[in-house]
C-alpha cells in the first residue's frame, strides 16, 4: 500500500467520522428543545388545597367557565409578578367578559405562602385572581396532577428561590386542557386566544383546536422574563 492511498484511507476515515459527529449533533435536542415538553390532554385533575381567604377549594370548584392555571410564588423577583399584572391587564381588557374567566395561582411554596401571605400578594393585581396554597404534599399532588414543575434552590444566606414551570395552562369550562399563553406573545396574540376560550367554552376542548398545545418550563433563573419585570 503506497502513501498516497494511506492518505486517502485517512482522509476517508476522518469525513466518516465528521458525518456521523454531525449526525448525532443534529440529532441531539437543543437547549430549547430540551426546556420544552408537549402538553397532554391529561394536563390536570383533582386537588384538596386553600385559597387566600382560607377556603377549602378542588379543582372541580373551578367548572362552568374556562380557566387560566399559572404557577409560581409571591417571593418570585420578576417572572411571576410580571405574569400576573400582564393577567389583570388582560382581564381588564377583556371588560364584561372577563367575568366569564377564572384566573388561578398555584403557590410553588407553601412553606412561605400562607393563606395570608397570598392575600397580602394578591392586592397588587385582579381582584378576581384567585391564589391557592396547602401542605408540601397537597401542593405536590397539585404540581404533579398538573404535570408542573417546581424544585427548592437554596440561594447565599440560607434563603432559597424556587424554580417551576412557567406559562398559563388554558382550561375550558369542563376542566379540559386546550392550550396556554405565553407571556412572549403579543398581547393581541395572547387576547384572541383567550376570546376564542370564551367563545367556544360551550362545545368542550374539541372545538378549541389551535389554542397551542406546547407549553415551556423554563425556569426563574433562566426565563428571559425576568429581565422584563
């Protein structure tokens, strides 16, 4: 074997090699690919929590109109405060009808958000937001029903944040999950889809197709939100 086709041989084996690199490169998900899980028409179901006033409330409490599911806590620095005031702004848009909409908040930590604590929270937006709380357990039998996310980050002097999934879960008026908003979408974007919640909210999830049915989990510490609060 001469050297000219050694070199031939090697070059060979190293644009191989790149191929199957590339390939798997290709093949591998992306960072964002990876913050991104496909919702499920499951997304939801039975919870034994309180609300801000103290009162016993499940999610069945919540049928007979469409609903908005947010997840977050009071603590959160930005994301969770900008979300609920863009929220009360949409209600406010939405005039008379926004009456038709329930509005919830599932506390990511019950270990500072006491009934109390949310209702002190909850006066900076909507009146009609609803914020609901309960043990560690109950709230992880929530998050986990819900398919949701939430993991204790401690921080420098003892103190912790919480990181969870971000995004508003889109319920119609049977409790059946059809879609979400996101705060990254214009806001007529994130209006139309909520008119059109309402309008169909009496022919169930079926006639709500094209609501959106990816929803993201990025969390407090990397949501670009945060920048915007």
């Amino acid at each position: 074997m001469n050297l000219r086709t050694v070199r031939l041989l090697l070059w060979g084996l190293v644009a191989a090699t790149a191929g199957i690199l590339i390939g798997l490169a290709w093949s591998l998900p992306t960072n964002e690919q990876r913050s991104t899980v496909t919702a499920s028409s499951d997304m939801g179901g039975e919870f034994a929590l309180i609300d801000e006033d103290g009162k016993p409330r499940a999610w069945s409490d919540f049928r007979g109109k469409p609903a908005a599911v947010f997840f977050g806590f009071t603590h959160c620095p930005d994301i969770c405060p900008t979300t609920l005031g863009e929220l009360s702004v949409l209600l406010a848009d939405l005039g008379p009808r926004s009456d038709d909409l329930g509005v919830i908040l599932v506390s990511g930590d019950p270990e500072r958000d006491t009934p109390e604590v949310l209702n002190a929270y909850l006066q900076s937006f909507d009146p009609r937001i609803v914020g609901l709380t309960g043990t560690e357990a109950e709230v992880d039998r929530a998050f986990a029903a819900f398919k949701a996310y939430r993991r204790k980050v401690p921080t420098e002097g003892g103190d912790y944040t919480v990181d969870h999934s971000a995004g508003v879960y889109l319920y119609d008026r049977d409790g059946g999950f059809v879609g979400t908003l996101d705060m990254h979408e214009d806001t007529e974007v994130r209006r139309s889809k909520v008119m059109r919640l309402l309008d169909g909210s009496g022919g169930g999830s079926a006639s709500l197709k094209g609501l959106g049915s990816a929803w993201s989990t990025e969390r407090d510490s990397i949501e670009p939100a945060r920048r915007t609060g």
